[in-house]
C-alpha cells in the first residue's frame, strides 16, 4: 500500500496560492483543494476559475474535494477542467452513481467523501464506482480542526471492505491530519492523507510533507 500525501491548500496563503503548490510540489502527491460553498459547509471558499488558474499554475495533480450542495451539477466541471481527482459527498449527492460515472468518463479519478457521522456500509456496493474513498475525520468546514478518533473504526471498516471487494480504492483520511495523528490513521488502514495546517502552517511545508510520510510509512 504506496503512501501519498495531499497537502490542503485551504491553510495557504490565497493570495500566492502558485508559490504554495510550488512549495510542496516535490514532496507531496496531490494538492488537495477544498472547494466550499458555505450551503453545505458554512464557508466559502473557492470555485472553479481557481481550479481552472491553479491547474495552469501547479505542477501536482488537483485532488478536489468538493464541499457543495449540489455535486450533482457541478462535479463533472471539474473532472473536465483537468482535475486528477474529484471527490464528491454522499450526504449531498442526490445521484451518485451518475455523477462518479461522469467524472471517471471525464477522466479523473472519482471519489465519495462520508463526513463522521456518515457509516460506510450503506456505500458498500458503490465500490465499484469509485477510486477514492475519503473517510472526513473532522465536520467539514474549516482546516485547523482537532481529529476525530471515533471515525478510526470506520476507517478500519472501509479498509475491510476494499479488501473484500475487487475494486482498486483509494482511502483518504481528512481533517485533524498531523505528526500526532497520522500513525493511528495509517495503522487504521488509510493510505491518502490530507493535511492543511500540518504542512502550511509549519515554517518548511516541504519538510512538513516528508515528515508525515515517514510517519505514515512506518
Ligand atoms: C476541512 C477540509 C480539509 C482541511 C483540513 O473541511 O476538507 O481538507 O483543509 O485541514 P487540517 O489538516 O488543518 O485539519
Ligand atoms: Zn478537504
């Protein structure tokens, strides 16, 4: 299980949003780019002329996390944009199966995010359709969040059924991310790590990004 790290840009400067991609471009895997449109989430952040200017701008592949109300509409957008990955939200999505077929026919990767209170098993037989599972271990919104340990178990559960399934997922495991915390996801069977303010908020983002990954790779 190869180890990736997706550093969130929503702890980085907005206003030189292509130097902090650049700065975290050789060390990390993804970028992870959260997009809000404070219905969903109450904030707002940024939508897709960024991701259309950072797309240009950034050498890593954009792994979106769409925090919308209606992915439904929206998704493929971004798939179509360019975005390497596109994760969308159960609890929002109104025709999942659809919207992760549009955005794998778009070309990107197709991911479905659970928030904590959300339960995997419902999601089980969508395996198929997707790359990515993202298992949100704080309530979406902000970066900056303290982790939530009552989502390890599901997290644990979601590896389970991946296992059992034959399907190639990804799992992700966002919010609260940090040296302190990254073991116990990884142990728990996360293998795509989202971390805002663990790598932007350190004085070498780069740095930040290694010393994660040796965490997790232990
Ligand atoms: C929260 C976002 C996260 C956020 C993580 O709603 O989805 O991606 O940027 O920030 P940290 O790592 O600081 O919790
Ligand atoms: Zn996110």
């Amino acid at each position: 299980m190869a180890i990736q790290i997706s550093p969130s840009i929503l702890s980085a400067d907005f206003a030189h949003l292509a130097a902090e991609a650049e700065a975290v471009a050789d060390s990390a895997d993804w970028l992870h780019v959260d997009v809000m449109d404070n219905h969903f989430v109450p904030n707002l952040t940024l939508g897709l002329p960024i991701v259309e200017s950072l797309l240009k701008a950034a050498t890593l592949p954009l792994d979106c996390h769409l925090m919308i109300e209606d992915p439904d509409r929206w998704a493929p957008a971004y798939a179509e944009a360019g975005a390497g990955s596109v994760t969308i939200h159960a609890e929002a999505a109104k025709a999942p199966v659809r919207t992760l077929r549009a955005i794998r026919s778009a070309g990107a990767r197709a991911g479905l995010a659970l928030n904590p209170a959300t339960p995997v098993d419902p999601y089980a037989d969508l395996l198929g359709e997707v790359d990515m599972l993202l298992v949100m271990s704080v309530e979406p919104g902000f970066g900056g969040q303290k982790f939530l340990d009552l989502v390890l178990p599901k997290i644990r559960r979601a590896r389970e059924l991946i296992r059992n399934s034959d399907a190639a997922v990804w799992l992700q495991v966002d919010g609260g991310v940090s040296a302190e915390t990254i073991e116990r996801c990884a142990e728990a069977g996360a293998d795509v790590f989202v971390a805002g303010s663990a790598v932007y908020g350190e004085k070498d983002p780069a740095a930040a990004v290694d010393a994660l990954r040796t965490l997790a790779e232990r």
